[in-house]
C-alpha cells in the first residue's frame, strides 16, 4: 500500500462507498429499463463504477 495519511484513506472509503451506492442504482436501473438503449447506458455505467472501484481498491493493497 502507498503511504497514504489518514485523510487520503478517508477520501478513499468514502469514493468506494458512494462507487458502491452508485453501482446498485445503476443496476437496478439497467433491470428495470424498457429501452435498450437507456439499459445499455445503465450497464455501461454499471462497467465503469466496477473498474473505478478496481482503481481505488489498488491504492488500499
């Protein structure tokens, strides 16, 4: 793990708490839409919030 102080870690968790908060909306959205194109949007976000917790999760290692 990088030498991260303490604010930088609490910066950190509340990234992956609000990443994650996110990902179950967008979910739940992407389940429940009737357009494929806003399903498609929805799973693309879905995508992208995955690989930014993989980013942020690399700072913690």
């Amino acid at each position: 793990m990088a030498n991260l102080n303490e604010m930088e870690l609490q910066n950190l968790r509340h990234l992956l708490q609000f990443g994650e908060s996110s990902l179950e909306k967008y979910n739940s959205y992407a389940q429940n839409a009737n357009n494929q194109n806003v399903k498609q949007f929805f799973q693309e976000s879905v995508q992208s919030c995955t690989q930014n917790k993989q980013t942020i999760m690399k700072f913690l290692q």
